[in-house]
C-alpha cells in the first residue's frame, strides 16, 4: 500500500445502498425546510425526491417526504441527526420495498400532437389513473399517478407520441390499513 | 396591564432572568438600541472584545470554566460573520453559547443594506438552533427558548437575530416559563435493564478499559465524582480523549494518560487488546480511533452518551446507555452497590494479568524526550511550568499544535473544568481570548494560556482587552519560530518540504507586550527557566511570556495516519534504541 500522507484515515470499503423514503413532521416556519435540506447537503447525505406541503393548517404543521439513498449506518444517522432538529416532532423511516407502505407521485405531460396519437398517449398510461387536465385541438395535459420508475418509463414511452415537457412531484408516502405513522 | 417595554429593554429583562452576568461584544449600528440600554442595567457587565471571534472564545473560555453559558453580543453583516468561527468551535466543543446579533431594519432585509448579510442562514449549520425575530411580540419567548437550547442535552451555540426596527418596537415581557422539575431526566432513555447487561459485562471482563470524554465534563462536576467512584469501585483502568482531562485524576496510578493520535502507548495499546471498551461521553473522533476498521477489534464495546446521534455514528457499539452521564454513572454504581457484587475484590484478580501487562507498556515511558542544557524543549517547559502551579488552582487553555499535544500530554489535570482547548474544530487563536473569559470567570484564580507563536498572533489583539478589564492572564508562548504541527508533517509526510510553515518575521513579543502596556517575559536557556515562570507567575497582571524553544522537536508519541493503535511511533530515544546500524543498514 503506498503510503498516505493525509492526516485523515483512507476511505474504507463501500457498503450496499438501500433507497428509503424518510417522512418528517415539522413546524411550518421559515428556514425550516433549508434545516432540514442543509443537514442533507452539509453531512453529504442524498436526496433523490422531495415533497413538501402543510397538513396541519391548526398547529401549523408541515410534512416533509424524503427519498434518499444509503447504507443502514447513513440511514440511521440520517434519522437521528433529523430528530434533533428544533422544529421537527416526530421523524418515520421506510424502504421502498415495504409492502405495508404506498409510495405515489404524480407527473403532468404535455402532449403536443394529433389526436390519434393522444389517444394512444391515454391508452398507453391507462394503468396509473389518467386525468386529463387541459386538452385542445392539437394538445392535451395528462395528468398521473404512480411510482417513479413508472412514471420513467411512462416519460420514455411517450415521446415519440408528441411529449414535449413533463413535470413532476416528488414522492408522498402513506402506511396501508388503520395503522398510521408513529 | 403589564408594562410596555423596547425590544432593547426585553433583551436585558430575559439576560437577567437567565442569571446572566457577563456578555462579550463589540457594538455596531445594528445593535446600538441593545448598547445604549446596557447602562440601565448594572447587574450585567459588558467586556469589550477587540474582534468578535474573539467574543466568542472569550464566551466559550467562560462557560467551559464556569459551567453557565457564555453571552456573545455583536452587530450585523461582518459582527456576525467574525463569529462564525468561534460558534462553530463552540458547536464542536458542545460548548453552551448564545450568541446575540444585530440585523438591519426588517423593511430592508433582502436589500442587499449596508453592513446586511443572511445571518441566520450563514450560522445555520453552525449552531444547534438559530432564531430571526420579525415580531416584538416573539422576542422574550424566543431568547428563553435560545437558553434553554444551548443548555440542555448536548449543549451548544444558539444565534438570536434581532433586527433594529425589533429593539426599538415595544411589547409585553413574559418570564421564563417554569420548566416541570425533571432534573434533565427527559433525555434520559437509558433502562435499568441496560445498567444490569453493562454491570454483568463488566463482571465478566478481563480486560477492561474505562475511555471518559468532554460529556462527563458538561455533566457538571457531580459526574466527575461520580466517575472517580466508578473508576475505584471497579479497578478499572481508565484513559481520556483530549476533551476529557481533569474529570479524572491526572495523577492517580489507574489513569493510562490521554489516547489518540498523541496520546501514550499504554492507553493507546490497553484501547487496542482489550476485551470490554466503556466509552462514558465521548464520540469516537477520528484523532482518537485511528483506523477504524482496526479499532480495538476484540473488544465488547458500550458507549454512553446523552445524544442518540453519536450512537453508532462512527463505532458499531454492542450496548448503547442513552443519557446524562451522571445520572448513568449514579445508576451504574448504586446497582453495583446493591447487587452486593464486590467487584473491587473479585476484578482484582480477573483483572491482575491485564494490570501486569498494562505496566509493562507503561515502562516504554512513551512521553519521554532527550532534555538539553542549551535549548528549552518544549515539553521540559510545560513541566516546569505544571510543577511551579500545581499548588494553586490554575486554569490552562490552549492555543492549536504541537505545543497543544504537549500541554495535554505534561499537565496533568486533577479538576473538571481546569482545561479549555479547542479540540473538534481545533481554531488557531482560540487560546488567548478563551483565557480572558476564564479570568472573568473567576478573576481570583491563575489563568494561563500555553500558546505558540504562530496561533497567538491570530487573536493577539485581545491582549487590549485583558489590559483594559486588568485580567491578569499569562500567554506561554512555546515560540519555535514554525507552524510546529504543520512542520511536523512535512518533516514524516512530505520529505522535509518546509512549504510555507517557517514565520520569517516574527513580532518581538516583548517589545509588543510593551506595546499593549502588559508586562513581558523572555526565556532563552533551560537554567533562567524557572526563576522566569516564577517570575510570571508572581507578576500581578497580564504577561506575554516568550518561552524560546528548540525549533526542532516533533511531538511523540504519535499514530501515523491510517494505522491503528498498536502500531505507534514512539519518541526520539526509543528510536535510537531500535536503529538498525551496521550490518543491519546494509541490509535494508
């Protein structure tokens, strides 16, 4: 091996990725969503989504989902280091594979085309709840709900039909049956 | 109806009801609403700073030797960014801050206004929590919600932004709400189950080792007792991070001396071969674990801390005590005590051959230096200077390098609270202005800051403000005319490339002393050495002592970087013994 010359330890193996979805409850106050993003950026942890709106008009409280990716170390860290912020109550924590747990996002697409190929754009998104949001002689918005790999398919699929933009939330999460988030 | 007061005037009700009795600050026009109240309030003195880092390190100087939180007041734009740097020492450190500043009208905030800057999101990642107040009415919840921050749990810096338009709009003044009595027994997780699993650890160990940290510091001086009977109960050796010194015993025979990077062979090795670590508040830095994959790998480890972040954020630990390290300490040797284990008899045998063993990497002697007649060494003077104060309560801060290692390595500490040094940040300058908070704090006691010449020049002006408040702090320089840590490295790392780490032109430090209206003291030879720190230590009021040093030494023993803790360099002399020569030369 040759030899380090910093004074810091050399990086050591890299462990397997897992994806999470973290949820957080917060204080809708300001800077509380550049708290919570900052602590992602400075301690170099990932953030691959993000959705942010007020549930709790009352108490003023904000929901904000994560999607992010790391080792069971990071994830853990990634938790606790959220929890002692001052304006986050409580802090859940899920994998994408969980079973018990939904995970949705919606996208609009803007199809610029004839309508025989809208038509087919409606067809081929038929699966994930269609809606069509605007739609005019040579146009249409179509708005859908599904998981991310999805709606990346989905993206792929309609561009030669005439997609021209696209927009996208980021991922919202919510447990299946009475159980709610503790 | 109760009394409408300023903003200015609800600042120093809440100062007052916090008990607050110094704050360090330099006025500016953003704040001159909250000066020009300050004389309305005599149970409060301001001490002027020269530089608002130094303000901070004056701050976090106080609340390390005094227990309470330090106080910073400063004025917008470049008040706030000059502390950024002492904030984040103090978040580091965990060091209870609250740091006051001033900000521009709220009308003009995002205009880009003279001496404006995002104060709040420049000190965000640099304080646990930080507040911008838009509404008078939000001011005395929100300053007793920032003491209450920086003092509970793992304390910290908290920043408080007022604009000026706030310190001069009137409200109501609400007092401090009364805190349930919990005695910090909500951040208490820890179970009596886990005291039994640790307790049944403990009685199984044969090779133990007890790693204390800062936490048993911020946990008062209660937990430096209680840790002291846990240490003899048990017969435990026990070794402390940098951090940690004075919570046990400098000088008692079961302390290893501190670990890490430059800590001794003993604690370093006994870290390395033992069966059972107890981290009690420490946070497994990475100047203390060195390798991690090869940290004391044959060890059950616990940790112990009051923040559930430090669980497991760098060690996997196999039993984690969440809690004030008091309260766990208390629970800890009450359980011993009533389980009747006698584990003072029945370890003493377990533990003999690990005892044994322990002494024989003791013999190495590892702090050990080659003295000289002609040149001061470093290291011989922070032992002169400990055997000339160790009679009287001395308080030592430090600046940042090699001369850092050397005092934490010579002084030997048998108080709590008695070292301040700037260790997870490690801020050059640090040293000179944390002593000038520690003199306030106790204006009675010896207050010495062991310094390097280089790191002193950083905040060198705040020897106006010890003149000006007669704080008779002595600055120790260990003047090696080199960045002495960076020197170091280049000499082992980067084949004697001295890029940079030589002072080609230093202040005489007497003639600056002069200057400044302090008194100023130079040493040169190993025979004039103690009638001068006698002489310093005499002299009623600040002294600037120029110590000259062998520009040469390097700070042994050290772990060279990416290696684990049993595979230590050791001083010069047991270099010397193992040199290969002859024969052996050719050979290599």
């Amino acid at each position: 091996m040759a030899k380090s010359k910093s004074a810091y330890s050399v990086a050591t193996k890299k462990e397997k990725l897992d994806t999470h979805i973290i949820v957080v409850w917060v204080d809708n106050e300001a800077g509380v969503l550049a708290r919570v993003v900052g602590l992602f950026s400075g301690r170099g942890y990932n953030i691959e989504s993000l959705a942010v709106a007020e549930i709790d008009l009352k108490k003023n409280i904000s929901r904000i989902t994560i999607v992010t990716t790391g080792t069971p170390q990071v994830i853990d860290q990634i938790k606790l280091q959220l929890k002692k912020l001052v304006p986050v109550h409580k802090v859940a924590d899920f994998k994408r594979e969980d079973k018990s747990v939904i995970f949705k996002e919606m996208a609009l697409f803007k199809i610029v085309a004839k309508k025989n190929k809208i038509d087919k754009c409606l067809n081929a998104c038929k699966k994930f709840n269609p809606v069509i949001l605007d739609k005019t002689k040579n146009s249409a918005v179509i708005q859908i709900t599904a998981l991310r790999r999805e709606i990346d398919k989905m993206s792929i699929k309609l561009k030669p039909l005439g997609l021209i933009s696209a927009s996208r939330t980021g991922a919202v999460a919510m447990t299946r049956g009475e159980k709610v988030f503790n | 109806m109760s009394k409408l007061l300023t903003g200015a005037e609800i600042v120093f009700k809440c100062l007052e009801d916090q008990a607050v009795e110094y704050i360090f600050g330099y006025p500016g026009g953003a704040v001159l609403p909250i000066y020009d109240e300050l004389k309305n309030h005599d149970s409060i003195k301001h001490i002027l700073v020269r530089h608002e880092q130094g303000a901070g390190h004056a701050a976090e100087g106080y609340a390390r030797s005094s227990g309470k939180p330090g106080v910073v007041l400063v004025t917008s734009g470049p008040g706030a960014t000059n502390v950024v740097t002492a904030l984040t020492d103090a978040y580091m450190d965990s060091v209870p801050l609250v740091c006051i500043s001033g900000q521009v009208p709220t009308h003009l905030i995002g205009t880009d206004a003279f001496q404006e800057c995002d104060t709040t999101g420049i000190t965000r990642p640099c304080t646990k929590h930080n507040w911008l107040v838009k509404d008078i009415k939000d001011l005395s919840k929100i300053l007793h919600e920032a003491f209450k921050v920086a003092t509970t749990g793992r304390p910290g810096p908290v920043l408080v932004d007022i604009p000026k338009d706030i310190q001069f709009a009137k409200s109501k003044y609400s007092k401090p709400k009364s805190e349930k009595k919990l005695n910090g027994s909500s951040l208490n997780r820890f179970t009596q189950e886990e005291v039994d699993k640790l307790i049944e650890m403990m009685s199984k160990a044969k090779k133990p080792i007890i790693y204390s940290g800062g936490g048993v510091i911020n946990s008062g001086p209660e937990a430096s007792e209680a840790l002291r009977e846990l240490v003899q109960l048990t017969g435990f050796p026990i070794t402390s991070t940098l951090q940690g010194l004075g919570a046990y015993p400098g000088d008692d025979s079961q302390f290893l001396g501190m670990l890490g990077m430059h800590g001794t062979y003993e604690a370093n090795n006994a870290m390395h071969d033992c069966d059972l670590l107890i981290n009690i508040g420490a946070r497994f830095d990475d100047r203390i674990t060195g390798k991690i994959d090869e940290f004391s790998p044959k060890s059950k480890k616990v940790h112990i801390d009051i923040d559930p972040s430090s669980i497991n954020k760098i060690i996997k630990v196999d039993l984690a005590l969440v809690g004030d390290v008091n309260d766990v300490i208390n629970k800890i040797t009450k359980t011993i005590n009533k389980k009747k284990l006698n584990l003072n008899k029945s370890n003493k045998q377990q533990i003999s051959k690990w005892w044994e063993q322990i002494q024989k990497w003791r013999q190495k002697n590892s702090l050990n230096f080659i003295n000289s007649n002609e040149a001061i060494k470093p290291q011989h003077a922070v032992q002169r200077l400990y055997e000339l104060t160790k009679n009287q309560d001395t308080f030592i801060t430090t600046e940042v390098g090699q001369h850092q290692m050397w005092a934490a390595q010579h002084y030997k500490f048998n108080k709590p609270n008695r070292w301040m040094t700037s260790g997870g940040l490690g801020t050059m300058g640090y040293g000179l202005p944390a002593a000038v908070g520690v003199q306030i704090a106790h204006p009675e006691k010896l207050v010495v800051d062991i310094a390097g010449e280089a790191s002193v020049l950083m905040t060198m002006q705040e020897m106006s403000t010890a003149v000006q408040y007669n704080l008779p702090i002595k600055i120790f320089i260990l003047n090696n005319q080199y960045m002495g840590m960076v020197r170091q490295w280049q000499e082992l790392l980067h084949e004697k490339n001295y890029s940079e780490s030589y002072s080609e032109a230093l202040p005489d430090f007497i003639k600056m002393a002069d200057a400044y209206g302090c008194k100023g003291i130079k040493a040169e030879t190993p025979d004039e050495l103690d009638k001068k720190i006698q002489e310093m230590i005499d002299y009623d009021g600040p002294v600037i002592f120029d110590c000259h040093v062998d520009p040469n030494e390097n700070c042994f023993p050290m772990i060279p970087s990416g290696k684990p803790h049993n595979q230590m360099i050791l001083g010069p002399k047991e270099q010397e013994e193992n040199k290969i020569t002859g024969k052996g030369k050719a050979l290599v």
